[in-house]
C-alpha cells in the first residue's frame, strides 16, 4: 500500500522518497459531511465532531453508504504558508483534497499527502474540502437487507449478504499540516 517512482538514467538508479516533513498541526474539531441522497446519504450534511468510519455510524444512510462524500472544514490560518503539505492519515479508499476552490490534487495509496503550493494556503480564513471515494460493497450489503422495491442497486454478486461485515469507509484521518524543517 505505497508508491515510489524509480528513475533510470543511463547506469544510475535512484529512487524518488517522500520528502521529510514535521508535523505543524493536527486538524481537530467538526467537520461538515455531505453526501449524495441519490445514493441513500442524509438529505443534509452532517457534523462529523471527529473522523470516524462510516460503517459504524448510527445513520443507515452512512453506515450503508458508497459513492462520495465532501469534507468541509475552515481552516484559519496565520503561519507561515511555503513548504507545507496536507497529510489525510487514513482514507477509504480515495480523495481530492481542495484548499479554497483549488485542487491540489488526488490520492489513492499512502502516504495520503498532498503538497500545497506557495499561495495556495493564505493567511485568514481558508476553506478546506476533501472529496472522499469508497467501494461499492457497502451499498450492496445494506440494500439486501432491503425489499428490492427500496434497493439502489442491482447486480448479480452474490456473496455479499445482508449479514456480510461492512468495509471501513471514509476519511479516518487524522489530517495533520506538514511543513518541510
């Protein structure tokens, strides 16, 4: 569950490294979550008072969801804004990370960090969306609990039960500012 590019240049190998960072903060507090009603998700978003995994919140509308859902956190910001990165902990299963409209980018295998670039992250108020992505199984599993007139999926998988264990789902977190020493 990693990356790493290697580069090859005539005889030499050298392999690319994440760069060295030190935690500057970690991002604690609510969080507003929203997800899409097509697939079953609150009508609403909801507050998230901390990062936790979908399929053990109370809401069958999130326990049983899968598609995506955004993050949205103020970010207040004073300190320096060069040489700073945004690591997501643990996310299930992808994300796009956007600071104030701007996507920084999206991420798929640890370490789920994305750089920020210079300007990006402003002093004052910023406005931090995460995009989370997840599998399709929990869906699948909640609707066959379901009379099929209330089901959103069809499909011809069969092992997935209305007793088969839920995935992990989510941003898990927690999300930490890196910045490089």
């Amino acid at each position: 569950c990693g990356s790493i590019f290697v580069v090859f240049r005539g005889q030499q190998t050298s392999v690319a490294r994440v760069p060295e960072t030190v935690e500057h903060s970690t991002l604690s507090g609510p969080w507003s979550v929203s997800f899409d009603p097509a697939w079953g998700g609150p009508q609403r978003p909801v507050e998230f008072t901390e990062l936790t995994d979908w399929s053990v919140h109370s809401e069958p509308g999130i326990r049983f969801y899968s598609g995506t859902a955004v993050y949205r956190k103020d970010l207040p910001w004073n300190g320096e804004t060069r040489g700073l990165s945004i690591d997501l902990g643990e996310v299930r299963e992808l994300a796009e990370v956007k600071l104030n409209g701007r996507s920084l980018g999206i991420v798929w295998a640890p370490p789920f960090r994305v750089a920020v670039p210079d300007g990006a992250l402003q002093k004052g108020n910023n406005r931090l969306e995460i995009e989370v992505v997840n599998f399709w199984p929990n869906r699948i599993i909640g609707d066959a609990g379901l009379p099929e007139s209330k089901r959103l999926t069809r499909t011809n998988v069969r092992q997935l039960t209305s007793k088969t264990k839920l995935m992990k789902s989510g941003l898990l977190g927690p999300v930490k500012i890196l910045r490089q020493p």
